[in-house]
C-alpha cells in the first residue's frame, strides 16, 4: 500500500493542499476540548478516563486525516472512533444491562462481525 498517496473522494475536500479540509481540520479541536474538559470530572473512573483519551485521540486522529488525506492518517481517524465505540459498547453493556465482565466482553466482541454482516443487508 501506497501509505502516503493523497484521497481525494470525500467530503468538501478542495484538493491535495494540507488545508483543502478547513472547516473539517478545525472543527475536531471540540473532540480534544471535549476532552479536557471531561478529563477532571471523571477522575478515579477508569473506563472513563479511557473513553476521554479515545475521545481526544478521535480528534487528533481526524485533524491528521482532514490535514494530509492519506491511508497512515485515515488509520489514525478511523482506529480511535472504533476503539470509542467497542470500549462504550462495553461500558454500557456493563453499567445499563448489568451484564458481568465475561458477558459484556463477549458481546462486545461480536459486535464487528454482527456489523459486517449485517451492513450489506442494510444497505
């Protein structure tokens, strides 16, 4: 794979230029302000804490890939997000349905092939 070749196929992307993505490149600073601001209300949780680090990491992860457009950074956007979903799916199978550790991860781990399988039949 080609890890440093432009994408040019999505969203309001304007060209090869680090900036051809501003609103997109801005606008994930709220994920890390988010963040921050999280951070000290959720001390001593955590999986919360970790959510928090996924949480910032998505918008370090996106501003790199709405920056430079190329597969090492659409990596790096999509890798936090879906670590976001699988550890809040854990989370919340956990604290909502009260579900054990071992039933929680068990189901968390189904999780991305059910949505691989589904996807096509719901597309």
């Amino acid at each position: 794979m080609e890890w440093d070749r432009q994408i040019d196929a999505y969203c309001e992307r304007l060209g090869p230029g680090l900036w051809a993505e501003p609103v997109n490149a801005l606008t994930n600073a709220g994920f890390v302000l988010a963040a921050l601001w999280l951070w000290p209300r959720v001390r001593g949780l955590p999986v919360a804490r970790a959510l928090c680090l996924l949480l910032a990491a998505t918008g370090l992860g996106s501003a790199l890939f709405h920056t430079f457009a190329t597969p090492w950074a659409g990596l790096l956007d999509v890798l936090p997000v879906a670590g976001f979903v699988l550890l809040y799916l854990y989370a919340a199978n956990r604290r909502y349905l009260g579900l054990g550790r071992v039933s929680a991860l068990a189901v968390t781990a189904a999780f991305p092939p059910a949505v691989a399988l589904l996807a096509p039949v719901l597309a």
